[in-house]
C-alpha cells in the first residue's frame, strides 16, 4: 500500500467534494426538500439521492475504469476494478433535515477493499478533513489549513471520548459498558457520525465510540484519515476493518484497554 500514489487521486476527490458541497449547502440552508423514510427508518431526502449521483459522475468522468460504490444507489462504474469509490452523499441525514450543522459529504477510495484515502467536508461547519497512505491527514477551515495528528494523552482517567450510544448498544446488552468508558474518562461527549472521528484525528478527542449499525459507507473515508494521523480504527472487536457494523477510533494509547472495556 505504501507504494501507491494517490496525490491525484486526493485532488479529484478534493475538487469533487467542491462540487458537493456548492449542491448541498445552499440546500440545507433554503431548507427546500422533502424527508423520506428508509425501510430501516433512517431519513432520506433528494438531495441525498442527487447529491450521490453528482458525486459519481464526476468521479466517472475522470476515472472511467474505477467502481463506485454508495449509500443510495448502490454499485456503479466498473465492477472488477481493483479501486473503488465509497460515497455517502451526506452522513448525519437526520441533522441536515433538523436544521443541525453536522453532516457531512463522506468521499472514500479503495483499493482491494482497503480505504487508502478519504475526503469528509462539512460545509455547514466549514470544515474539512482529508488523509490517506503516504498522504498525512490534514483539516482546512475558513481559509486555513494544516496538518494534524491525534493527541498523546495515554491514560483512559485523563481522556476526553466520544459516545455515540444508540439501541444497538442495548441489544448487544453493553450499554453499561458504555457508560463504565464514560464513567472513567475524564470527560465524556456525543457529537456522533463523522465528527467523533475527525475530532480524534485532530487530537481534540482521545477516543470515539459509534452507534452500531454503522455501514462501509458510514466509515470508508474514516478510517484513512484518522490512521494517517497515527490513529487506531476498528470494530468493537479490535478487528481493523470498516465492513462491520461497529467503529471505535482513537489515538492508539488506549484502544485494547476500550476494546477491552467494551468486551
């Protein structure tokens, strides 16, 4: 993996993501769509939908040979191609349609189903984040931008984490688990889907545990940005894989004491 170059890969799903967010933003704040319901009871809108294929055909156009693959409709482009693209137009759904900030435009490649870059824009936050193999992982706002790494702190007592405790949890009957984790930081939040991790990435959380039920499209652009930035991301397992239905990230320090934990 080490030898790929993936520098015009990263400005294509840079540039990609601008087209993105120029779709997406002025939505979210004319508040002009309408909300459907998934079989899975999770929201929906049109601009989900017209925001996915936006997002792939401006990847197809420029990488013809490629596969994609996204939340709202499914395979496209080549299917036997080593490199595929994971997209998930908007992460954070149910925020865009209230009226929160955080959600985000979630843009991964794949080589042999391994995310080697990932680009998550949040324009509503002005923020965005990008990281892959060979890359760094780096965070741009309001006209700055910069590297980043995730924090040192070593000890779960001095942590700030992250929980994103849905009914998953009780079902697998860890939610005291959970709450154990919190109870052991030093200082427990929940700002969920894409955010926890990109906050880990950057050093500001220590540790940050999803909801389970997460899917690949959830988590393809994750996982590469957070490693980049000398992170740990797995399932509640301690497996490295963004295929499962669960996600902890952290600064390394401390992941098999939470995977232990949670366990």
């Amino acid at each position: 993996m080490s030898d790929l170059d993936l520098r015009a890969d990263l400005e294509l799903a840079l540039d990609v993501a601008d087209v993105a967010d120029a779709f997406t933003l002025p939505h979210f704040v004319d508040r002009d769509f309408t909300v459907d319901w998934k079989t899975n009871q999770t929201e929906v809108t049109e601009i989900d939908r017209q925001a996915e294929t936006l997002i792939v055909n401006s990847l197809a156009a420029q990488r013809p040979d490629h596969g994609a693959f996204g939340e709202e409709h499914g395979l496209g482009g080549s299917e036997t191609s080593r490199w595929r693209w994971v997209i998930d137009p908007i992460d954070g759904t149910s925020g865009f349609v209230r009226g929160i900030p955080v959600w985000a435009s979630l843009i991964a490649l794949t080589f042999d189903n391994v995310p080697v870059l990932g680009v998550v824009s949040a324009p509503a936050l002005g923020f965005r984040w990008w990281g892959g193999v060979s890359l760094g992982a780096y965070v741009s706002a309001r006209g700055t931008e910069r590297s980043i790494s995730v924090s040192s702190v070593n000890a779960l007592g001095d942590s700030q984490v992250c929980v994103t405790h849905n009914a998953g949890w009780d079902r697998l009957g860890l939610t005291d688990r959970l709450i154990t984790l919190q109870q052991q930081a030093r200082r427990s939040r929940g700002f969920g889907d894409f955010w926890q991790h990109m906050l880990v990435a950057e050093g500001a959380m220590d540790v940050a545990v999803d909801a389970v039920g997460v899917a690949p499209y959830d988590l393809a652009a994750i996982r590469p940005i957070v490693e980049a930035a000398g992170g740990t991301f797995t399932d509640r397992h301690g497996e490295p894989t963004h295929l499962h239905d669960t996600a902890i990230s952290s600064n390394g320090h401390m992941h098999d004491e939470v995977i232990a934990l949670l366990n």
